[in-house]
C-alpha cells in the first residue's frame, strides 16, 4: 500500500479537524474530496510529516509518519495548492534547487530540471523570471518541481487552479500519463468532481475530518441508491411528497429535469404507481449513471 492510516486524530485548539481517519492507498490515482473545512488539507500535511497527529498511526510508502518524516519527504513530490515560488529566480534554478532539497546532486538535478520544465509545457520559458509568470504558468511550475525528483508517489492540491479550459485538459492529461505509465501513485485532492472523474479510479470522501466512503469509482456510484431522471407534466406536489414519504430524494434541474434517488430495494413502479394515482404524466424516464457530483451530494450531505 502506498499510504495506510489508523484512527488518525487532530486538532487545532478545540476545533476537531481530524476525527478517526483510517485509510488505505494502493496504486494509481486515487481522488480526494470534500466540502471547504473537511480536513483535506490537514489529512496530506499529517502524511507529509509537516503536522503530528493527537492519536493513531500510519505509513506512507512503508515509512512511519511519526518518526520517518524525512524518508517520506525524499520519496514523496507535493504540490501546494498555494504559490511556492521565489521571487527574483528563473524556473530552471528554482526547478534545480527543488531537486537539490529532495537529495539530488547538483548536476543531475539541474539536468532533471530542465527536463521536467519541457515535460510540463515551459521548456520555451524556464529562464524568464518567475515573477513573469501567468498564475496558469505558475501551476505548471509547481507540477514541475513535484516531480523533479522522480517521486513514488505524489500529492496534488488543486492541481487546475487558475488554469483556463485549454490548460486544466493538458495538466489532467499530464497527471494521467504520471499515473498510468510513469507509474507514478497520485493523490489529488480537487473540489472540481469532473477532473476527479477525468483522472482517478478509486476516490475518498471526507467530511467534517471524517471518512465517509472510499472505495472504487465505480462501486461508489452505486452506494445504497438509484438515479432516475423523468419529465413529466402535471401538478406533481402530491406526487413529489409521496415518494419522498418512500425515502426517495427528489431534486429538480433548471432544465425541469427531475432526478429521483432512491433507497435499497426501492422498486421503480412505484414511481409509475404514485404517478397514476397523482394524475402526473411521465413523458421521459431513464435509470442514469450517477455521476460523482451526485455521489458527493448523497453521502455529505449537500442539499
């Protein structure tokens, strides 16, 4: 496993950041989210060794995160969420010196610089001064100095910040290629749900500094529900509140689409039933692919 953690616990003063956080990361990328205030952020700077929690333990690439913090940062690439450059330095030198706090000799990291710098979209500019930089530009550079020490595994945070269309597409694009053939284990922590979807297969969710379901993408959409989308015509208050009286969650789009998620075990003709017995004419009706938007809403708790 590339990360285990065991009833991690944190706090800041009385505020309960981290409350029993146990977790599992094997190979490949795996997303994180959560909702502002989660415990993202505390979650990867307690693997990073750059906070000790209150109680548990746990092992990043084999490395205890209590007593092992060096050997775990050498191995692991980390990119902020917020700016790291220096003022004053070109991207080349400030790529090379990454390199060298991570252990790289001087050379093979100026080497490996440049290298990274042309693998992430600024090989034409890595000698134009940082401060030049568009804010674009300056994600990319944070890319670059994770990886200019060819790290086992690495951590994102908001990795498609201040990025336009054109340039979020490529850096996912990057990631996936860092993940599937450069073999690169990844953990990007995102509140963008589609590049989630875009680049990870497994995913955990955090809430209020808990964990509230991790598994695979795919098994996850199909925790304890069903989506269906319908249209219908009608005057449909006594049928929405039937079926809510059911357990089902309705919502309704801006388009008039009406989505309905359903309980376990919840048989879809009593959407029909409850239909005829309202007078509500149903002119579209689909069993659709939840997507992680909807996952998300459905197990934080978002109305």
């Amino acid at each position: 496993m590339s990360i285990e953690l065991q009833n991690i616990h944190f706090s800041y003063g009385r505020i309960k950041a981290l409350n029993g956080v146990s977790l599992s990361v094997g190979e490949g990328a795996t997303g994180l989210l959560g909702p502002n205030g989660a415990g993202k952020s505390t979650l990867i700077r307690i693997m990073l060794g750059f906070l000790v929690p209150d109680e548990g333990e746990g092992r990043v690439l084999g490395y205890d995160l209590r007593t092992e913090q060096k050997q775990i940062r050498r191995l692991v690439g980390y990119m902020p969420e917020e700016d790291c450059y220096i003022p004053g330095m070109d991207a080349v030198t400030f790529t090379a010196m990454m390199g060298e706090l991570s252990g790289m000799p001087r050379q093979e990291a100026m080497k490996r610089a440049h290298e990274v710098l042309f693998y992430v979209g600024l090989g034409e500019v890595r000698y134009r001064q940082i401060d030049t930089y568009s804010a674009g530009m300056r994600q990319r550079l944070k890319l670059a100095q994770a990886l200019v020490h060819d790290p086992k595994l690495l951590f994102l945070d908001e990795p498609t910040a201040n990025l336009d269309p054109t340039g979020r597409q490529e850096i996912l694009e990057l990631i996936r290629e860092v993940a599937s053939v450069r073999e690169i284990r990844v953990l990007l922590s995102s509140h963008i749900l589609s590049d989630i979807e875009l680049v990870c297969h497994q995913v955990v969710i955090i809430n209020r500094g808990e964990i509230v379901a991790t598994g695979r993408l795919e098994d996850l959409r199909m925790i304890n529900y069903q989506l269906f989308e319908l249209r219908v015509r009608g005057e449909t208050g006594a049928f929405r509140r039937e079926l809510e009286e059911a357990g089902c969650r309705l919502e309704e789009t801006e388009d008039h689409l009406l989505k309905i998620y359903t309980p376990p075990d919840f048989d879809r003709r009593q959407i029909f039933l409850s239909a005829a017995r309202n007078r509500v004419q149903i002119r579209h009706f689909v069993c659709s692919r939840t997507s992680l938007e909807d996952l998300f809403a459905r197990v934080v708790g978002v109305d």
